[in-house]
C-alpha cells in the first residue's frame, strides 16, 4: 500500500509539471484589416484564457491552410488573462478569406480563416 501511495504521489507531482505549459489557452479575440497612408495592415488580437503566460512568437498568413506564408513580427508577451495584438503590414483584398496560425514559445497553435472586408 506504501508503494501505491509513493506512486500515486510522484505521478500527481509528474502531471501538474508537465502541465504547466497547458495553462496557456490561446484564442482569437479580433482580426481588423485596415489601411493607413495607403499600406494596408492586419491587426491580430490573440487573448490567452489559460493560467500560465507565455509568448507570441509566430505568425503565418495566406490564402489556404497549404499556402501559409511566415510574417515577421516582434515576439509579444501574453499574460494569462491578457491580449497580445500583432500588427503586420500586408496587401490583403477585399472580400477575400484569409488562413492565420499563430504560435506560442511552448508551441501551442491556433488557427482559423477570416474574411477581409468587402470594401476597403
């Protein structure tokens, strides 16, 4: 009984180590397209709902989930419960249906497609 409990208490001690990288929860919050001087830009609101902060450190957009194209950006700080935006300069079409993934530094992702507004 002694080994069991021994046991049961290194798994438990395993499994709140391991999961701290599970406290990060990505989600997106909003995607504004926009033009400012005649360059257009996408700002992309990333919100982390887990327990655990983290960094925002990649950003890939394109016209299909096969034709991702990384964007260079500035690695964001995301505390638990927080916002992180991206802003990149990109010439984005209106109406057009855009594919994003972002990374965090444990490698979680998210992903999703997002229409550009129909009149710029």
């Amino acid at each position: 009984v002694a080994a069991i409990v021994v046991t049961y208490a290194w798994i438990m001690t395993y499994m709140n180590n391991a999961g701290q990288r599970a406290g990060v929860m990505l989600y997106k919050m909003n995607v504004n397209f926009y033009n400012v001087s005649a360059v257009k830009r996408i700002d992309v609101d990333i919100g982390n709902s887990g327990s655990s902060d983290t960094t925002i450190t990649t950003l890939y957009v394109g016209l299909s989930v096969s034709n991702l194209v990384n964007q260079t950006i500035t690695p964001q700080s995301l505390k638990s419960g927080g916002m992180a935006r991206l802003t990149i300069d990109y010439n984005w079409t209106a109406g057009t249906i855009y594919y994003f993934k972002v990374f965090e530094k444990g490698q979680q992702t998210i992903d999703w497609p997002e229409q550009a507004p129909t009149t710029p």
